[in-house]
C-alpha cells in the first residue's frame, strides 16, 4: 500500500454481539481496505508541560478542620503498579490545591516514601495524618493517566490567587480519532453481498475476506445504493490486482499456459452434503483448463496439487435462466463434464458471469485450436473404429482393422445430432446442393465427452472463420 495514495473514505458500520452499529471508516487503497475506529488519543503536549509532568513536584495540600483532602487513589504495588491519584472531588482541598493532576503516582507521603507500597497502606498513611494539612512528593505518570481521565472531568482555569506556585500545566487530554484496527490486503480477496453460505443476499451490508484470513465482518451502510457503489468500487480494485498478477504470471509462462481469468465464484453444495447451501470456489480458466480451488493459489505447485480441474474442451458451459436457478441466488452456470458431473456455479454480478463466459470460449477455443485433432474410439455397423475430430478437415471414421477412411464430412455439412444418452450418436450430414442427407450411427463409450468435443471443435472451427466470434461472447 503506497501511503502517498489517496483513498477513498467512507464512514460504515459493524455490529457487536447485541446487532448495535459500531461506527468505522473505510478507507480504500489500490491494494488494501483499511478498516478504522474511534479510540482515545493523546493530545500532544507543548515542550514545557511534557517538563512539568516529568519532574517531581512537591505539593502541600490544605484541608478544612474535619474534612479529608478530597482525593481518591488506584493501584499500589500488589498491582505492579505505583499508588496513583484516579480522582480529585470537586470542591474539596486537593482540587482547591491547583497542583494535583487525575494520574500523578504519589512517591512520598509527609516525607514517608510509599513508592513500594500497597493502596491500603497509602489510604492508611492518609487516613493517620492529624494536621489539617499534608506534603506529598508527585509525578505524572503517564500510562494510566488517559485511562484515569476518560471519567472525569478535564479541569482547567488558573491557579487560585492564594498560591504561590507556577501555573499547572495542561492535564494530558484525551480526544477520539480514527485508528487503523485491520488491514485487508484485496489481492486475492473475496468479497460477497450474500449471507455466508446462503441465498439470502444482505440489504445494506457485504463483507470481505482476505488472502491472509483477516475477516471485515458485515460492513453496514446507510443505504442499498451506497452499498452497492462501495461493493463495486473493492470489487474493482480486486479485479485490477489480478489482472495485474494474471500478466505477471503469464510473463513467465509459454503462450500455452496462460492463465485467461481468475475470479472468486460461490458452488452449489450437493443437497444433504454439506450444511452450507454455497461455498467458496477460486476460479481460473488456465492453458486449456478450469480449476475450481478452495482458496487461491498461492504458489506455481498449487495449480498440480488442485483435484477439481476439467478440460473445458470436453465441457458444456450454460448460463441459466431465471427458472432454472436452484435457488435466490442470482447469475449461475453449469458446466456439465464428460464424466457426467455437474458444476453449478454463482457470480456475485452480471459482469463476473460475463466475464466468465468469454474467458471460457476464448479457453477453450484456443485449447482446440492447439489441439487440432482428437480421436475417439467408437464402432461403426460392427467395425471397431475411430471417430476423428479435425479443425480443418471436420468429421472422419477410420477402420482400426484396415487403417482406411471410411467416410469424411466438413464441419459445414453436419446438420443435426442425436444421443440415447447411453453410448450412441446419430449425426446427419447433407451431402450435395440438393441438401440430400446422409446418416451415421456410431456407438460410443465415451459419449457425453464426444458431444461436448463437437461443440468445442464447432466454436473453434467459427471462431477461425469469423473473428468477432470471441468478441461478442
């Protein structure tokens, strides 16, 4: 975080354990969310007060006939602690004095020194004394001063007239300003309007987690409306931070392995698998894959050690609609595999869904278009066969036993499809201006891979005819 940056401030809240508003400030870096609150301070004191409440000051306190000296003590030395001043009555001869501070540790008692006693002893010390009038030694000591200070009053005013002694010097103040209580760094962090693991999403509030495990909580604001401004605005910022780390990595990377998006996503949870509705997923479309990690990846040995990893070539990918999303949970996809998995996934807005989908086609269409041809084994009217997918040449069947093309089509002349949804495919091929149709029946164990394959082999073989293909996805 660059401290010459100027953030953008806001005042929010959070909530304690009784769901009552905690006042904060966020001020948001280019790489950091800080999160302020309001704590008591200490006002810096000019040069010769920081003297005075330093040296130690011998003060005589004059009490009425029958009174006490008006002052109460904390602390003593079974607390580790010096006997210290915690209150002056008003009124009364040790505020009357002008020359005692809230938070001055009383060294000696009458010339008795109590530095080393205990509080009991001090307020006995006290109590014994038969004059109307007491010496005590002082000096200010200032860590318990600010504590001492927040319940009382600050007295200030000049010294009365009667005294002979300099003019006392301003009382430590306290005064609330914004300190920093956490540091969110934003490169990789999530961030979410919904209700953890849940559909419900929040009215006024979003909460943001980072890399390092440090938690904001649910940050409320004023409004929905302002809600959503400052949800865009750390989204943003996110959202640079690793494009940012996206080209750095793909600096060090063959064009091959380039990583086209990373974004955070939330997965539906299998129905009685997991307490949680949704959870967590990084997302990244990387080389000719998607990776689904629990948390980012950290290191180059994180993307080996991921288990939840497809080929988007032998994938479909479908967005939604409004009556097809499992629950309240808004800009969903599905990515069906060819081992017959289903992945549903959530983004927080419909830019991240798009964003998605266009670093998916772009994935898997420059996978395709590196891998050129996949081959397939299937039969065909009994002959053991393979049924081989070529970007340029289109569909082909070779016998295994005679090593011979059988039959062959373009991309262009396929014009329907079929499955039983077990092993078998029907394609239907026009052969001739007359738009006259041929028809192909193989088997195939491997079927949903082969189907999705088509796809993924069609996008490409368009994508290369037609530029704007992968623009307007």
């Amino acid at each position: 975080m660059d401290e010459k940056d100027e953030p953008e401030t806001i005042e929010a809240s959070l909530r304690d354990s009784e769901n009552k508003p905690i006042p904060i400030r966020l001020m948001l870096y280019p790489d950091a969310l800080l999160i302020q609150k309001q704590e008591w301070v200490s006002i810096q004191l000019d040069e010769e007060d920081e003297v005075f409440l330093n040296m130690v000051r011998e003060v005589e306190v004059t009490r009425e006939p029958g009174a006490g000296f008006g002052l109460c003590v904390k602390g003593g030395s079974e607390h580790r602690l010096p006997v210290l001043i915690s209150r002056l009555v008003k009124g009364e001869a040790a505020e009357k004095s002008g020359q005692l501070l809230v938070g001055d540790a009383i060294l000696r008692v009458d010339g008795v020194n109590v530095e080393s006693c205990t509080h009991d002893e001090v307020v006995c010390l006290l109590k014994e004394v038969k004059e109307n009038k007491v010496s005590l030694s002082v000096r200010h000591f200032r860590p318990a001063s600010y504590f001492l200070n927040k319940g009382n009053e600050v007295r200030d005013g000049p010294v009365p007239a009667k005294q002979e002694v300099p003019p006392l010097a301003s009382l430590p103040r306290l005064e609330k300003d914004w300190l920093t209580a956490l540091t969110i760094p934003l490169l990789y962090a999530r961030c979410s309007r919904y209700v953890w693991g849940t559909d419900t999403e929040r009215d006024d509030s979003f909460d943001i987690v980072g890399v390092d495990g440090s938690k904001s909580g649910p940050i409320h604001f004023k409004d929905k409306q302002t809600m959503n401004a400052w949800f865009l605005r750390v989204t943003v910022k996110i959202q640079i931070l690793l494009a940012q780390m996206i080209k750095m990595t793909n600096d060090l990377m063959t064009k091959e392995d380039h990583i086209q998006l990373m974004i955070w996503a939330h997965e539906k949870t299998a129905l009685g698998q997991h307490w949680q509705n949704w959870r967590e997923k990084f997302v990244a479309l990387k080389a000719a894959e998607i990776f689904l990690f629990d948390t980012s990846p950290m290191h180059a040995s994180d993307w080996h050690k991921c288990e939840m990893k497809f080929k988007v070539y032998e994938c479909m990918f479908k967005i939604l609609k409004d009556k097809e999303l499992p629950d309240r949970r808004q800009h969903c996809v599905v990515i069906h595999t060819g081992s017959r998995e289903t992945v549903c996934l959530t983004l927080e807005s419909r830019a991240d869904l798009l964003a998605l989908e266009k670093a998916w086609y772009k994935t898997s269409n420059l996978a395709v278009q590196r891998l050129v041809s996949k081959t397939f084994g299937c039969t065909w009217q009994g002959h053991l066969s393979g049924l081989i997918l070529d970007l340029e040449q289109g569909f082909s069947l070779y016998d295994h036993q005679t090593k011979s093309i059988l039959w062959s089509y373009r991309f262009a002349q396929l014009k329907s499809s079929s499955d039983d949804g077990d092993s078998k495919l029907t394609l239907k091929f026009q052969t001739d201006p007359a738009k006259s149709l041929e028809t192909q029946v193989i088997q195939c164990t491997d079927l949903q891979t082969l189907i999705y394959c088509i796809h993924s082999f069609l996008s490409a073989k368009l994508a290369t005819v037609d530029p704007t293909f992968l623009g307007n996805h």
